[in-house]
C-alpha cells in the first residue's frame, strides 16, 4: 500500500507592494503659463503624475511669489491660474495632490525651525541669491530679505511632506542639495527623523523666445511669449512676427546656434520626441537651401505643437473653465486637505524632537 501523499503547503504570502515614492514640486504664481514652462516643467509633472509607483504633491508657491510680486489682485488671480494650467497640462487632482502653500502653516514653522541650523554666509553663497541681488542692484533696488531666506522656505516645502523625489531643473539643484544638508543636519542633531530627499533632475529645456531675448519668459511680454492658453490663431498673429535674423537675435541661449529661434523651436520639439522624424533635417534642409520662406517654417512649428499638444491643452483648460471658479476652488481646499494631513505631523514631530511642546499649538 503506498503512502499517502504529504499535506499540501500553505501557499505563500503575496509579497507586499512596495509603497509609492513622494514627489514634490511647487510653481510660483507669477503669470500665466508658457510654452517655456509647460516643455520644461508641467509637462513633466503630468507624465510623473501617472506613475503608479509615485504620489504627487504639486503646489502653488504663493509665499515664495510674494519676494518679487507685491500686487495682490494679481497673486489671487494667479493662485486659480496655476491649479488650471496644472489641470490643462494633463496632471489628475484625483491622482495628484494640488495645494496652496500658504494653506499650510506648519511649512512656516518648519523653516524657522530649519532656519536656525544654517548661517548667514551658507544662504550668502546660494546661486540664487547672489543673481537676484545683483540684477535688483543693477536696477537700483535692494534685495528683500524672503530672497535671501528662500532656500530654506524651499526646504522646509521639501522636507514637510517627507518628498523622497524632486523633479527640479538644473537652476534649482543647489537648493535640493541644501535641503539634504539640512535634513542631515536634524538628523545629526536630534536623532535619524528627516527623510533625505533624492535629486529627480529634469532635462534643462530652454525654449527660445520670440523676440531678441533668447529664452522664453514672462518678461518679454505678451506680445512675444507663447501662453497656453492663447487660441491658435493668436499664437500664430505672435509667431509669424517673430524675428529670425541672427543680427537681431541672441542666439547663445536659443537651443541652436547656428540657427534662428525659430530654429530653436524646431530643435527643442524634435529632441523632446513631439517632432515627426527628420523634422530638423526638414528645417535645416530648407533653410540653408532657401527653399521657402521663413513663414512656412514658423507655421510648421506652431501647426507640430497644436497637434502634439496645444489642442489637447486647450480641450481640458475649457472643460476645467467651463465648470467655474468653484470648481477649482473645491481642488485646492481638498488639496491642501490632503497635503496638510501629510505635513503636519512630520511638523510636528520634528518640533517635538527640537525640545518644543507642541500639544500647546
């Protein structure tokens, strides 16, 4: 008689997900949004934003738009502008988290906290400082004193909600690594609590501006500055306009420089993949060749972005509008619901580490 079979093993526990990664990333409200912006920020924020393995907290700088920015109508209207252009641009608020920073007053407390483990001559050598105060002085004004503590406003965003990712470009890099300093700084100081953040570079993408600036920007004005929320036709009354002699345009700073910044436009679309195959050999063929004009070069670029991705953009931003300022309203205060759930104990705790009797707040 032959043996009976050994029991069966109990089957294995499903190994547990891993738990998704932090992401962080604030914008200043100062102005509608670009095609700058949107190719070197937003459109990457959308793209990490559907990522199963990350959790995004995107916020409104609103406390860092008051170093440069003193009119508040301007501030207020600019508040719904950024949440809308986060929206147009592709990021989920059900996926993502969208807030205002000022919602959030634990921040405050935390970078005066962190304000405390750092000397002035560390905040004297930041890059970003040094450029503000310089370009203030040319004008002949002074620098105030939220610029020069910037950093560590920055900080304490990065560091309140835990962020294990900061999708930064390379300008803001040395604050990323200021934030590490300090939270190893903590660390040293009141035991292992600060979660070290972790660089998520991304690719420094100059867009060229329309007139002789070089890169797009809110300071060359409307008149040159491609928004994304303007209609096809009033990006098309700007481009077609745009100066293309190289006498009358920088071109060290346009993304091709041995070309127009129109030129540029094209190089920066077919290096981000938005551009159909041979699309710059298309531009330099027929340019260095003079087989047409400089028009049917401008209208190609701006025809490549409505159909990548300006249509789209504009589709959501109308259904986003078409619901009303509540709407957005709503997204924001679940937002900062949500964010602050997230911030406030690490707050907290980390004021409780310092020696601070925090059941008094």
């Amino acid at each position: 008689m032959s043996a009976p079979p050994p029991p069966a093993l109990p089957p294995e526990a499903p190994a547990p997900a891993p738990k998704p990664k932090v992401a962080l990333s604030l914008i200043r409200a100062t102005g509608r949004t670009h095609l700058g912006n949107y190719l070197g920020a937003t459109r990457s924020f959308a793209q990490l934003s559907a990522r199963e393995d990350v959790r995004c907290y995107f916020g409104v700088a609103t406390l860092h738009s008051l170093t440069t920015l003193s009119d508040p109508r301007a501030l207020k209207r600019d508040i719904r502008g950024v949440v809308v252009d986060f929206i147009a641009a592709g990021v989920d608020p059900e996926r993502a988290v969208i807030f205002d920073q000022t919602a959030i007053p634990e921040t405050l407390q935390l970078s005066w906290l962190l304000s405390c483990l750092t000397t002035a001559g560390r905040l004297e050598r930041m890059h970003h400082w040094k450029e503000k105060k310089d370009k203030l002085a040319e004008l002949g004004q002074a620098a105030n004193v939220g610029l020069f503590t910037y950093p560590i406003l920055m900080a304490a965003d990065i560091l309140g909600p835990a962020a294990d990712l900061v999708p930064v470009g390379e300008d803001q890099l040395q604050h990323v690594e200021f934030a590490r300093d300090l939270a190893l700084r903590f660390n040293h100081l009141y035991g292992d609590y600060f979660r070290v953040p972790t660089f998520l570079e991304r690719e420094a993408v100059r867009v060229p501006g329309l007139s002789a600036s070089g890169k797009m920007g809110k300071s060359e004005g409307d008149k040159a500055t491609l928004y994304l929320g303007d209609s096809y036709e009033a990006q098309w009354k700007k481009i077609k306009v745009a100066p293309t002699d190289p006498a009358r345009v920088r071109l060290q700073d346009a993304g091709h420089p041995d070309r127009c910044n129109i030129g540029g436009i094209h190089k920066v679309l077919t290096h981000l993949g938005l551009h159909e195959e041979g699309g710059m050999e298309w531009v330099t063929d027929g340019c260095t060749q003079a087989k047409w004009g400089c028009a049917v070069c401008k209208k190609r670029a701006l025809d490549v972005m409505e159909e990548g991705f300006l249509r789209e953009i504009r589709e959501r931003r109308a259904a986003v509008e078409a619901r009303g300022d509540g709407y957005i309203d709503e997204v924001i205060r679940e937002g900062n619901e949500r964010a602050r759930a997230r911030i406030q104990p690490v707050v907290l705790g980390a004021m409780e580490r310092a020696g601070l009797i925090t059941r008094w707040v």
